[in-house]
C-alpha cells in the first residue's frame, strides 16, 4: 500500500518536472544558478520571518509569566512610606512652616 503510495507520487513529480522542462526548455546554467538563488533568497527570509516570529512569541509568553506575579506583589506593598513620599511630605511641612512665619 504505502510502496504503491510513494510509486504515485514518484510519476506524479516526474509529470511535472517534466512538464515544466517542456514548457520552459532546458535551462542554461546561469539561469539555473539564478533560479537556485532566488529559491535560496527566499527560503532564508521566510527561515528569517518564522525565526522572528518564534522568539517575539517566547520572549512574549516569558514576559507575561514573569510580570503578572510581580504587579501582584507590588499592588500588595504598601508604598505610601516609601523614600519619595517622605521627602515629599517633609516638603510640604518645611513649606507651611515657611508660609505660615
């Protein structure tokens, strides 16, 4: 069954090929080097694409893991005495001291 399978799509591709040699002659091997390289150019933008793609989703997937847990600790710290906000207090209280002199 499956040799039969493979014999099928072996006369399939030599159908075409040969089809296609029909329709455009032999090629010479300049054009056949161009042919190679254009194929070349092609393939390694799309490996390029789909490598950009793969780790934009990683690097997407990994952030989203790694942030949600951090916002939730820090929505749960109280930051109303924190550094800034003292000294912007004691600002304010030098400032009405002033104000009020």
């Amino acid at each position: 069954m499956i040799k039969k399978i493979i014999e099928f799509l072996k006369d399939a591709v030599a159908e075409i090929a040969f089809g296609i040699r029909c329709l455009c002659g032999r090629p010479s091997p300049v054009k056949r080097f161009i042919a190679v390289a254009i194929a070349g150019c092609v393939m390694g933008i799309v490996f390029f694409c789909i490598l950009v793609s793969s780790v934009y989703k990683i690097g997407l997937s990994n952030g989203q893991k790694e942030i949600i847990p951090e916002l939730n600790i820090m929505r749960q710290l109280n930051l109303k005495n924190d550094s800034i906000n003292l000294l912007k207090q004691q600002l304010n209280e030098y400032e009405h001291e002033q104000s009020n002199k």
